[in-house]
C-alpha cells in the first residue's frame, strides 16, 4: 500500500513537472528541473526533460543557468541527443565576459 501511494504521488509530481516546463516563465521551468533533478537521483528518468534543460542552460539569469548546468552534468551522458547544443553553450559560456558564467562553464566540462 505504501508503495502504491508513493508511485501515485511520484506520477503526479512528474505531471505537475511537465506542466511546470511547458510554459514560457523561466522560474517556472527551472523549479521543474530542480525537481527532477532530486527525482533523477532517486532513480527516475528526466531525459524526457534533456531540450528544457537546455533552455534553463541558455537563461541570461545565473541562477537559472547554473541549475540548468547541474541538471545536465547529472543527466547527460555520451549518448545524449542534444549533446551537441549543450557543447555549444558550454563553449559559448565560456567566452564570457562574465567571470561567474565562464566558471560555471568551466565546471560544466568537468563531467
């Protein structure tokens, strides 16, 4: 029984997150990724998630883009369909001028 209170609660978490990530507010989609970012370590799928990821990468505001770069170093691996626009951030990023985003790039090829 409480195995099945649990998924239930689990599915509607991740349906509460899917609509989070859907909309246009950037607050919005990084709070819905810092969710499935805990979600990820507790054994869940969040690829389904990878193109959002991106965009919270690519937000002029830090906070968002440093939880972008947390998700993806958590979730991205070799085979990562969008791999290719993560690099590309990551090589943007580090062109900076910005001495915090050009760290945080930084640590971003470190996974």
């Amino acid at each position: 029984a409480v195995v099945s209170t649990q998924s239930t609660g689990i599915a509607s978490c991740i349906e509460e997150i899917r609509n989070e990530i859907k909309t246009d507010n950037m607050s919005l989609k990084m709070h819905g990724i810092i969710k499935l970012v805990y979600l990820q370590m507790l054994g869940y799928d969040m690829s389904w998630a990878n193109f959002t990821t991106i965009e919270v990468m690519s937000a002029s505001k830090f906070t968002y883009k440093r939880v972008g770069y947390l998700a993806a170093s958590q979730s991205f691996h070799e085979n990562t369909d969008l791999l290719m626009l993560a690099t590309n951030m990551i090589r943007k990023d580090l062109c900076s001028v910005n001495q915090y985003e050009s760290s945080l790039a930084l640590s971003g090829t470190d996974t």
